[in-house]
C-alpha cells in the first residue's frame, strides 16, 4: 500500500516512517501538494530461501530431504544451548 506523506511530515515523523518502510510500506512525499520522491523497501536480490522443486529443477535431479535427518544434522553442527 502506497502512502502520501508531506515533507513536513517526513521530517516530524521520520523514525515512525522508517519504521513503517521496514515493515515494507511505500511512501510519496510531497511538496506543496505535488509528489517529489519515493520512499519504498529496498528488494533483496538474492533469496533467502528456495523451494525444493526449484532446488530439483534447477540441480538436474530429484532431491529426497529426510526431515528428520536434515534436523539431526543441524543439531550436530549448531549448539542449541543457550
């Protein structure tokens, strides 16, 4: 959702609408009523996840993840101790 914000309002409320882009919204600033600049999230270009038929498709062969063992392995190289 795209919002309209004045500069005045920008500058008053500056931590809140930095706030309000990392949670993903969008502002227009305006100036005198006219839109003068764009405030949005910055897109990420790399995907933190991929989903395993993207995975599949994408190594040429199907891949089988065991749950359960994919979990043990994690638990063997990170100590889950606080």
């Amino acid at each position: 959702m795209v919002r309209f914000i004045s500069q005045r309002e920008l500058r008053n409320e500056n931590a809140k609408v930095m706030d309000a882009v990392a949670g993903g919204e969008t502002f227009i600033v305006t100036r005198n009523g006219e839109p003068v600049a764009e405030i949005r999230p910055i897109q990420s270009a790399r995907k933190t996840f991929i989903r395993r038929q993207d995975l599949s498709r994408n190594a040429g062969v199907r891949v089988r993840i065991d749950p359960d063992q994919f979990r043990r392995d994690l638990d063997n190289a990170v100590d889950q101790r606080l």
